[in-house]
C-alpha cells in the first residue's frame, strides 16, 4: 500500500547537467566580459576553499547523522527530514555550479600560468573546484540518506516511517 503525503524524488542527472551548464556558463560569460573589457581579474581568496571546506564537512556529517538515523528506524520529525533533504539537494546543486564555476577559470587561465597571479588563480581556483565536488558528493550522500528503507513484508512490521509524512523517492 502507498504511503501517503508528499514525497520527494532524488536529484537527477538532468538538473545536474543545467547546474553545471549554469555554473560553468555565467563564469565563462563574466570572464570574457571582464577581458573584453581590460579588467584585471582579482585573486580567489583562500577564504572561498575554506568556505566549501567547512560545508562540504557539515554536509557530510549530516548524511551520517541521517543515514544512521533512518536505518535504525528512528523518528525524525517531518519537518526536519524536508530540511535535510533540501539541504542535500542544495549542497548538490550548489557544489556542481561552483565547480563548474571554478574550473571554467581555471581553465581560463592555464594559458598565463607562468605569471606568478594567474598561477595563484589556477591553484586556488583548483582546490575550490576539487572542495566543490566533495560539497556535491556529500549533497548526494545526504539526500540518499534520507530515503526511507523498503518496509518488510512481515505482519510485525511497524507501519509509519521513519522520517514521517516525508518519503523521498
């Protein structure tokens, strides 16, 4: 038997592919914008890896938190499951569009990679686009641990779900 209420379906590739084209699309538009236009571009600031550093490692903990949480079959109130899997979706969305991003510039500026600013671009750039798909992988790995686990057939099996109204899938 169906549960009932709302439920939500897991990020597909398709969103994926137009976060990327975005991400990677704008930075490329802004870049050439900016170089036809003669501005210097500033350095990335290392504050930017950090940033999706410390993102990526609360996104990753709050896919253990909920993946041990969900397959213990503990409650977790409804409104709460809905947050964790917007968040998931978030940091999913979020970290493929700044990777793109970010490897778009890189990209841009291999070509001047022996001046010492273009070289400092590239490496920072790098590493925000390598922290960028660990924010995505953990967005994926806490919306995945969110999905509630397929009931058992048994006639003692409990009847509500772990997570409440909310069932993504």
């Amino acid at each position: 038997m169906p549960q009932p209420g709302p439920t939500v379906r897991p990020t597909g590739p398709t969103a994926l592919a137009v976060a990327a084209v975005v991400g990677g699309g704008l930075t490329w538009i802004v870049l050439s914008i900016a170089d036809n236009l003669g501005w210097v571009l500033p350095t990335v600031p290392v504050l930017a890896a950090v940033v999706v550093a410390v993102l990526a490692l609360i996104t990753w903990l709050a896919a253990r938190w909920t993946h041990r949480t969900v397959q213990t079959q503990q409650p977790i109130e409804p409104t709460r499951a809905v947050g964790l899997v917007l968040a998931g979706k978030a940091a999913l969305l979020g970290g493929t569009a700044l990777a793109s991003g970010y490897a778009v510039l890189v990209l841009r500026q291999l070509p001047n990679v022996d001046a010492t600013l273009p070289r400092e671009r590239v490496l920072v750039a790098g590493a925000v686009t390598v922290l960028s798909i660990g924010l995505a992988v953990a967005g994926w790995a806490l919306e995945r641990a969110c999905q509630v686990p397929p009931e058992n057939d048994s006639d003692d099996a409990p009847t509500s779900q772990p997570g409440g109204a909310h069932r993504p899938g």
